[in-house]
C-alpha cells in the first residue's frame, strides 16, 4: 500500500507540473521551481526506498508527504510571502489549475497520514501493513 500511495503522489505532482508547464502563463519563479523539483526526487527517493524495502520508507514517506503539502499551501494558497511565493490568486489560472493543485495536496496530507500512522508509537500501529511493506 505504501508503494501505491507513493506512486498515487508521484503522477499527481507529474500532474501539477505538466499544468504548470503546459497550461499557465504565468512563469513559474526559480526558488519554486527548485523546491517542486525538490520535493519530486525525494517523493521518488521515498519509492525507491518502499521498492526496496527499507525501513527507511515509512519515516521518508511522512516527511515528504507533509512536507509536500505544507509546500502547496505555502507556494499556491499563502499571499505572497517571498521568492518560493506563487500564490494563484495572483496569476491568472483556471478551476482546472486549482484542482490540479489543491488534490495533490490533499493526496499528500493522506499519504502523511498514512505513512505516520506506519511508523507506530503515538500515530498509530503498524498492524496494518501487509508483508509485503514492512520496513526491514
């Protein structure tokens, strides 16, 4: 399930960039830019992690997934803050970029979820992992 999850992120921040890229105007800055990018190789590194099976995955896993929400809020929803600050309510984008944008981010707050809850103690068990995903 962990491997799925990640994979769910992964094409839906795929997703978000291709809006970027092939449907907004509105150029995207660098900082962003570097910090989307960023935040795709660790959500793959996590992947590669759950492929392997590594122990490693779970905790990855939870600070990517937070992380890449915490992102989304900070860069597209926040008023503009600072250079890492794209707020869509300044830059002309439609109701297909705002979707595009705002199920990532919810995706990425249940994958934090998820995976806290996989690391056991006070987020919860790890009972309900299968065999297959347990860390190593």
């Amino acid at each position: 399930m962990l491997i799925a999850t990640l994979t769910l992120l992964l094409a839906l921040l795929g997703i978000h960039a291709l809006d970027h890229t092939l449907r907004q105007s509105a150029p995207v800055p660098a900082e962003a830019s570097t910090l989307g990018t960023l935040g795709f190789v660790v959500a793959a590194a996590a992947l590669v992690l759950a492929l392997a099976g590594s122990r490693w995955a779970w905790p990855l896993t939870t600070l990517v997934a937070f992380g890449t929400f915490a992102g989304f809020l900070l860069v597209h929803v926040a008023p503009d803050w600072g250079p890492f600050s794209q707020p869509y309510a300044d830059i002309p984008v439609d109701a297909l970029s705002w979707v595009a944008m705002l199920v990532p981010a919810a995706v990425a707050f249940g994958v934090g979820v998820y995976a806290a809850r996989g690391l056991g103690g006070p987020f919860g068990s790890r009972a309900h992992r299968t065999a297959s995903s347990k860390p190593s």
